[in-house]
C-alpha cells in the first residue's frame, strides 16, 4: 500500500483526541469514519469538531462552504464491527486490556492491506500488537492535543512493524500538513518521556509547599514557555494526564522520577479533569 491508497481513515474514539483526528483528516481531503461506543458520544464529538470548525470560520481560516464539505466527509460509525478503512486510527483510554480487546476485532474486520494505528501517548506499541495475527501493518501514530493545532507527529515502529508500513505513515502524516518524527517503541516515546518531568516535578514543588500552582505556571511562562504546567495539563485533562504518567511509571518498573502525584489523584478521583470538566488545578466555570 503506498499513500495514494488511503482514501479512508477510521477513528475508533469520539474523545478529545479523536474530535481532532478526524478533524484534520477531514480538512485534509480524507473520507472519515467515527466511532465509539454509543451514538451520543459520537454526536458529541461531531458537534465539538462543528465548534472548532465555526471558530475557524468566524477567524477567518475557512469559508463556510469549507466547513460544510469537511463536516460531510466526517461520518458516524455506531459499530466497531463495521468500521472498515484504508487505514485505522484508536483513540480511545489508555488500558492495555481495552486497546488489545479492540484490535483483535479491529483486524478481522479490515482487510490485509488496512493498516492499523495506536494513538498511545505511553503504552509500547508492540504489548498492543501481541494480540494480532498480522503485527508488521501494526504501528502507533502519535498526534499531539489539540491535533488541529499541534504539528508533531511520533510515528512509532513496533518490533514487527514493516519498514513499508511505516513509509506510508510518515507519507500520511505530512498529507496532513504534520511534521513527522519516528521513534522507537519505548514507553512515552520521545515527548511524552521528556514533557514527563515538567509535570511530575511541577506537582512535587506544589506537594512539598515549596510554591502554589499559579506561582509556578506563571514563572514557567515567563521563561519562554507558552503554557505552564498546570495549565498544560488542565488543558490536555488531568485524567489523561495522570493516566499517562501512571502508564509510564509502571512501564519503568516503578521508578521514582516518575512517580504520579497524589495531588493529581485527588483531583482525578472528585472529577475535576480541567477546561472539559469546567474544572481542574483552575477553575473555568
């Protein structure tokens, strides 16, 4: 399969990651099939792309024919079953379990020449692949929140992943307009790895009161940073956030400087997930 071939891409979850997935292949000229486990969860993520799309247009960025045509390439697809594309994109929690469980369906309903992807911010893409019959069309294609925005792209080869397969990737993530960086299959890849500490570290100097949220983020901004922590990690979720770290941590056999915060847990455990809860480390309500 060469880039010429994929006409259509599967999203298998609506979430914030999906929402922009789609919306940036759509944009891109690609037909769009969207997924997840009930028809609200999908009218919802259509919805938020129909947002994001109606403030492009009010900036100026896009015609109002341009929105129509890009939300009519998105479609909704209310059965995993059935969710067949040139090329297959997960979105969906970051649980092993889950993510195996949905590729095992995932392959036998695609063809051998549909490739299948992992958006994973943390989990080694080879674990994910081990439930497959074919892993070598097996691969993670890591996009950045908010997708519509952030141009990286990690594509990550597992241990079976062909060099063909991962051609295609790269070729498919610059149709997008993305800037495209290979990585090896470690946990966290490259980003997630390195952006690790501004978090972890960011929580232990609230944790051990050596300065308050706000001081932090603010001092972190004025050294050249567009976002401080706090307000990165409300901004990408604290769930997802958290989930990420925990993911990593347990990846690197439970090494210390990674060790997920306990304020951050709490904040997770009572709901507060940031700027989609209405309410996280700030409050936007």
């Amino acid at each position: 399969m060469g880039i010429t071939s994929i006409k259509s891409v599967g999203i298998a979850g609506a979430g914030t990651m999906g929402q922009g997935i789609a919306q940036v292949c759509a944009y891109s000229g690609y037909e769009v099939w969207l997924y997840d486990i009930n028809e609200e969860l999908i009218r919802n993520g259509i919805n938020q792309i129909d947002r994001s799309l109606q403030s492009q247009m009010e900036k100026g960025k896009i015609s109002s024919e341009n929105k129509s045509t890009i939300l009519n390439r998105i479609k909704p697809q209310p059965s995993l079953q059935s969710l067949r594309a040139d090329l297959i994109i997960e979105a969906v929690v970051e649980k092993l379990d889950i993510k195996k469980e949905l590729f095992s369906i995932l392959e036998k309903v695609n063809q051998d020449t549909s490739i299948l992807t992992t958006n994973t911010s943390s989990i080694p893409v080879t674990q994910i692949a081990s439930v497959l019959n074919n892993p070598s069309r097996f691969a993670g294609l890591h996009f950045f929140n908010p997708a519509p925005v952030m141009k990286l792209v990690e594509v990550i080869r597992g241990a079976a992943t062909t060099p063909e397969t991962i051609a295609v990737l790269k070729q498919f993530s610059e149709s997008l307009g993305k800037i495209c960086v290979e990585a090896k299959d470690s946990p966290g890849f490259i980003v997630n790895r390195v952006a690790r500490h501004y978090y972890v570290e960011a929580l232990k100097l609230v944790e051990e009161n050596v300065a308050d949220i706000q001081t932090i983020d603010q001092l972190m901004r004025s050294c050249g940073f567009k976002l401080g922590p706090f307000e990165l990690i409300d901004l990408i979720g604290v769930d997802t956030n958290f989930s990420v770290t925990t993911s990593i941590y347990n990846a690197f056999h439970q090494d210390p400087k990674f060790r997920p915060s306990r304020i951050q847990q709490q904040k997770v455990d009572a709901g507060h997930h940031g700027r989609k809860s209405g309410k996280g480390f700030y409050d936007y309500q």
